[in-house]
C-alpha cells in the first residue's frame, strides 16, 4: 500500500432501467440529489454524509471539482427535506436501499465518497452491488472512519442521556456550539444524531470477498476518533490498490481541509484514466 498522507421499515424496490429517466433526460430524486447538474460529465461522484450530516454539507463540491466529474449528494431520511421520515438504525438494510438507488442512476461511470457514518455505508452497499455482478464505483473513497474488521476504539454512545451525549458530540468538533448550545434545535436533532449512532454503534463486520474497484483513503493527522493506521487497514479489503492521505485537521477535516480534500478527489479521479 502506498501511502501519501463515526429501521426504517421500508422494502426496497428493485431498480427499472428507466426508472431514473424522463424523456431520456435523468431525473434526480428524494435519495440521489444533485445541486448542479451536469449532463456532459463522463464521471459521476455519489457522497454520503457523516452522523447527522445531510446532502448540503458537499453542495460546493459540484463548483469545486472538475467539470468532467457530476456531483450527486446522498440525502438519507431524517435531514434536511426530508425530517419528517426517521432515520435508519441498521446499516445493512439501509445500504440495500442505497445500492438499489446507485443502479438507477449507473447509466455512466461514478465513484463514491463516504465520510465517517458515510464510508461505512459506502463500504456495504459496495459489497452489495459486487454481489449483485452490478457496476461498480471505479473508485471507492472511504474517509475518517476504521477499516470495517477492526473494533471500536470508543464505548457506544447512542443510549447516554443527553448532557453526556451532547458533551460527546461537542468534543467530536464537527458540530457548532450554536447549535449546540440551542436547546430547541438539539430537540429536533437529536433524534436522527442517535438513530445514526446507533447505526454505527451496533454495525457487525460479516467477512466477505474483498472488493473489485482501488480505494482511496482519507484519515485527519489529529482525529482524536480513528487513526491513519486504523483507516490505512482497509487496504485489507481490496483486490486493488489503496492509497491513504492524510490531512492536518481533525475527525471533519472535510471542513477544515476541504480545498485539500478537494484537490486530493480531483487527482485521484484523474488517474482513472479515458472513460
């Protein structure tokens, strides 16, 4: 390996070729989003949001990157457009959905980013379409969360009582003390932070056939949640390369670091070569 430096009862519906399609023309929807549509990409790029994160969080990314790459934010039930569904506390049936919803719009090449909560989602629906036989991501960008096999550093936090668990998130420092601090909006969000916590905390890794498709690696030298030598462990699951980076900031250094991570993805997506 080379290296550079955290139920909902729906049934999912199996994807119609069309589905995704108006007149030809792709339509987005509730689950795959795009805040600036870009037909002409050869490159599609799906990104799924850390614990409590919603699709907003990569709405600059479409600006940011090359216009060779389509940027489509994953919004998960309980955020943003859609809070009033609850939230999912079980990552297997949630990335069964997702894997469905990625083969509805796989009608070009696309890579994946999954930050935290997000790469672990990234990693299982991965392992999902590859038991499928369906289209891979040419490459699968697994950031600031431990390889899958490994345990948890921390104890589980989704069931403290509130002080404890607003205490925890608030040394996590992805999450404003305005927000923090303001007690009306921790009672709207509270509910979808410890459903997605508790999707992380009761996550068992189920040994399987390691993926097809490199992996691109993302860890924060200060990440005080997982280390390097913790993420740089997925190369465990892959046939392919795995290459880490590391970035100078902490567990969200999406934000701290982001024209970094930004140059990073667009270096990497251009080694993947003609499409």
């Amino acid at each position: 390996m080379r290296s550079e430096n955290l139920d909902s009862p729906f049934t999912p519906q199996q994807p119609s070729a069309d589905a995704a399609k108006v007149h030809g023309t792709i339509k987005f929807n509730d689950w795959i989003t795009c805040p600036t549509p870009n037909p002409a990409a050869p490159l599609r790029l799906f990104c799924l949001p850390f614990a409590g994160g919603g699709a907003s969080i990569f709405r600059a990314w479409g600006r940011a990157l090359s216009p060779a790459i389509e940027v489509c934010p994953i919004q998960l039930p309980g955020r943003e457009n859609r809070f009033r569904e609850p939230a999912h506390t079980d990552v297997l049936p949630l990335a069964e959905i997702l894997a469905n919803q990625i083969q509805l719009y796989a009608d070009k090449p696309f890579i994946l980013f999954g930050h935290s909560m997000g790469a672990l989602l990234a990693f299982e629906l991965t392992k999902i379409l590859q038991r499928q036989n369906a289209p891979l991501p040419l490459m699968l960008f697994l950031s600031a969360h431990r390889a899958a096999h490994l345990p948890p550093r921390r104890t589980p936090m989704h069931a403290l009582p509130d002080e404890e668990f607003i205490e925890k998130l608030r040394r996590f420092g992805g999450f404003p003390d305005e927000i923090l601090e303001h007690q009306e909006l921790l009672d709207f969000l509270l509910p979808t932070l410890r459903a997605d916590l508790t999707l992380c905390d009761s996550y068992r890794y189920i040994p399987d056939a390691p993926l097809n498709c490199p992996l691109q690696l993302y860890a924060g030298r200060q990440d005080t949640e997982v280390s390097p030598e913790e993420i740089e462990a997925w190369n465990e699951h892959t046939t392919q390369a795995a290459n880490l980076h590391v970035f100078p900031g902490g567990h969200f250094f999406l934000r701290s670091d982001a024209d970094a991570l930004m140059q990073a993805i667009a270096k990497a997506s251009a080694q993947i070569g003609p499409l």
